[in-house]
C-alpha cells in the first residue's frame, strides 16, 4: 500500500526496551545484540512483535539506498524519553512527588532528550541509510542521581508489592544501555545532550 502510494522511504520509532533488562547485560549494547531466550517480559516481546510486523509488511531490503521498486526503511531503537504530557512509566516516575523503586538496586539509565530524537529522525531521513540504529546519549546517569535531581522521595518497595508493575519494574532493577556508534558512523548522528541535561530540560 505504501509503495502504491509513492511512500519510498520511512522512519520508525522503536524502543531500545527491545534488548530487555537481564543481569546478563554488559551495558552499551549493540544492535546486533539480542535478549536472552526464553526471557519473558511483555515490554520487550511488544518491541519484537512491532518490528517484526514492519519486516513483514514494509519489507526493507538489504541495500543501503533505495531504488525505485523498493522502501527503504529505518528503525530507530530510541532510549528514555521523558515528556512533561507523557503517560509512560518514566515520564509518570520523574514527574511525581514519590518514586516507587527496588530496594538495593540503582542501574544505570540513558535519557534522550526529544530535540536530540528529532535530530536522530532528520538525519535518518537526510541519509537515506536502511537498518536498525540505537538513538541514546553517549552518558548515563544512575536511576537514584536522576530521582534526587528530580528531588522526588524515593521509596524503596520489594517487586512483589508493585505487581501492577511487574514489567516495567526490571527496567529499574537491571542496566540496559546501548551503544550509539553505529548511528554515528553511519548518520552522523551525535547526541548534544547528556542524560543529565536531558532530565534538567524536562524538569
């Protein structure tokens, strides 16, 4: 339908929620990197699901223009966005006057800020480059620094007291950073902003 259209190249927004948060993660994972099999949470099942349901009715090729018969596709792993209308679990995390986290845990967490995601989008589409790129700020920041610039009250709470979170909650247990040098190879894409200043700016 959409070749029909004249429709010949696209940009997707994924999340880099697709690798998962596992102990297992080295942190800056690559886009060649998968999670665990038999890894069961539904965040990261619904971003496998999505971008498969764009491999099968997008079709993207394996070459890195486009021709006249083809669409060229491109898929951006975008980290934590926050947004001060966002109904998300971190946007609602940062944004409260409490912070329900694990006890014991603070893993590291990459914020990008959405001027820094709309300069990703640019220049896919000026690049006109095909494939699966990561799209995060080169620096991270620790889940509980983030909270006290936030200056929320952090209250620590074992997962099974937040089952209505069960998902989401490992994405605050475990790290799950990822590599931005693909797209910088590639797209020419550097972030301007740091996780830090990407949280400052939302606040």
């Amino acid at each position: 339908a959409c070749a029909k259209a004249g429709i010949r190249r696209m940009v997707v927004l994924s999340s880099a929620a697709i690798y998962a948060a596992t102990p297992h993660n080295s942190g800056r994972i690559a886009e060649s990197e998968r999670a665990p099999r038999g890894y069961g949470n539904l965040i990261k099942e619904d971003w496998v699901q999505f971008e498969a349901l764009i491999e099968k009715h997008l079709k993207p090729g394996s070459g890195t223009t486009a021709n006249q018969n083809e669409m060229l596709v491109t898929i951006l792993r975008s980290s934590i966005v926050l947004r001060p209308d966002g109904i998300d679990y971190f946007s609602r995390l940062f944004s409260g006057r409490f912070a329900f986290t694990l006890p014991f845990y603070d893993p590291s967490i990459q914020l990008l800020s959405p001027k820094d995601l709309a300069k990703a989008v640019r220049c896919a589409i000026e690049k006109g480059r095909e494939g699966i790129f990561n799209v995060a700020p080169t620096h991270v920041i620790p889940l509980r620094t983030g909270l006290r610039m936030a200056h929320l009250k952090r209250i620590p709470m074992p997962a099974p007291l937040q089952r209505y979170a069960a998902d989401q909650l490992e994405y605050i247990r475990h790290s799950w950073t990822v590599s931005g040098e693909k797209i910088e190879r590639e797209l020419g894409f550097v972030p301007e902003q740091s996780s830090a200043a990407g949280l400052s700016e939302f606040l």
